[in-house]
C-alpha cells in the first residue's frame, strides 16, 4: 500500500511538472510589441505559451504535423513555413519522414502547394541530406541490411544506430550499424548458465573493451567473443562507420544490465 501511494504521489508531481512546462516564445512582442501588443500577447502568451504547451495532450511532435500539414495546405511558404520546418526538426522528425509527410499532403493540398514547401524542407534538413548519402555509401559495403533506426535502446547509446534481425531462431542474430562516433553504454551480458554474446564485423571500423583493458578495433571478419560477466562496451571508430552481427549465446536466466556512458575522454583517447 505504501509503494502505490508513492507511486500515485510521484506520478502527480512528474505530471504536475510535465503540465507545468512551457513553450518560451518572444517573436511576437520582439515583431509587434509596440505595433500590435495584444496580437503579440495572444501569440506568445497562449498560442505557443498553452496551445504548444499542452504536451501531455498531444507530443510536440504531433503538433508539428498538425501545423506542417494546416500551413501547407492553405500554401503558407513564407517564414512562417521555415520556422515550423525548423521546429518539427527538433521535435523529431526526421528527413525521410518529412519527405513522406509532404507528398501524402501533395495528394490532398495540392501538387504546386507540396513542391513550394519541398524547397523549404531541403534547406531545413540539408546536413541530414549529406549523412543520409554517406549511410547510403555504407550500405554498399555490406550484404546485410543497416535496418531502422534503433530507437528501443537509443537511451543506451551515444549517437544513432541501426538494427535488423537477420535470424530469430536456432542463433538469435542482429546486425548493429553505428554511424562514426556512435558507441553504447557500458554494459554487462548475465547467466547464471553459459550466455553472453559475440560479435562478427561485418563493415567500417570500430572498437571493443573490456573493463580494465585496451579497446580493440574490430574490422571486418573480427570475431569477438564476450563471457557472461564481462562489463564492456562496443561502437564505431569516430570516422567510420562501422556494423557488426551480434549474436545471443544460449544461456540460462540471461539478463542485460546497462551503465553508464563510455566517456568522450576515454573514447577520444583511441588512435583514428
């Protein structure tokens, strides 16, 4: 009973504060203060202050589509555009969503009305453009798919990173593709009976260790073989991408048990 009254009290104050949060916007009272101080109280007070601010109702993620779809739609391509363009980047979306939100929006809003806003989109999402093209050139180099983005455990690691099962039966097997300068947490593989993991490069170049001792590259055809127990960490090297098969070992009770971040002291410190 105590547990789930300090649960429901927690629960309270992180919605309480979720609740609270609000969206700082003074453009309206920089552009039109003087001019215009009502238009520009309702602008930064309550449209971005509690509309854009009731993210416990819809994410500002959702609320950027909202607007994205409501702008174009009425061929809005002015600044206006630019700036919720900007806005539904930070929010999360990302380059190839925005492109597939434009042309759905294209078939219902209007063929010229999509190509004005596409214009807009690609300056908005132009340095995504040059890493999209270098994954491109990566996929390349390998048989096995990078997959999507692995979002499930992106709070584990340092940058982004990509997953695609290869097989789920018999030998679990995962193909893990790391842009350069992506690594995951420390981490520890647990079995009370066998277990832990290994690890084939397949692509790039990257990097290995174990508590306690040197990193080591891995390159393609690198095997690595990881003991249930054993804390480390692996990723790719700072310049290169780099993906590698990573396979469950059969074990029993097996857990994984994430920690803390690798360092950028520690992880800068290996040679390019």
């Amino acid at each position: 009973m105590i547990r789930l009254i300090v649960f429901a009290l927690f629960a309270a104050i992180h919605f309480n504060i979720m609740a609270q949060k609000k969206i700082l916007q003074t453009a309206g009272r920089a552009q039109l203060g003087e001019f215009a101080p009502e238009f520009a109280h309702l602008n930064d007070d309550i449209l971005f202050g509690e509309v854009w601010s009731r993210n416990d109702l819809l994410s500002l993620r959702d609320r950027s589509l909202v607007t994205l779809t409501s702008l174009i739609s009425q061929g809005m391509t002015d600044a206006s555009l630019t700036y919720h363009l900007q806005e539904a980047k930070k929010n999360g979306i990302t380059r190839t969503e925005i492109s597939e939100i434009i042309t759905h929006i294209a078939f219902y809003a209007g063929w010229p009305k999509a190509w004005a806003a596409f214009r807009q989109a690609k300056d908005v999402w132009a340095e995504d453009a040059s890493a999209a093209d270098d994954m491109a050139r990566f996929q390349q180099e390998m048989i096995f798919p990078i997959g999507e983005p692995n979002t499930a455990y992106a709070k584990y690691f340092k940058g982004n990173s990509y997953l695609t099962r290869i097989s789920n039966e018999q030998v679990p097997i995962a193909n893990v593709t790391f842009e350069p300068g992506c690594r995951n947490n420390w981490h520890i593989h647990h079995a009370t009976k066998g277990g832990g993991q290994m690890l084939i490069g397949v692509a790039g170049r990257g990097w290995y260790q174990e508590e306690g001792k040197p990193a080591q590259e891995i390159l393609p055809g690198t095997v690595i073989h990881i003991p249930a127990g054993v804390k480390h960490w692996h990723g790719a090297a700072v310049d290169s991408w780099f993906a590698h098969l990573a396979f469950e070992v059969e074990g029993e009770h097996t857990s994984n048990e994430w920690l803390e971040p690798v360092s950028d002291e520690a992880y800068e410190s290996l040679m390019p």
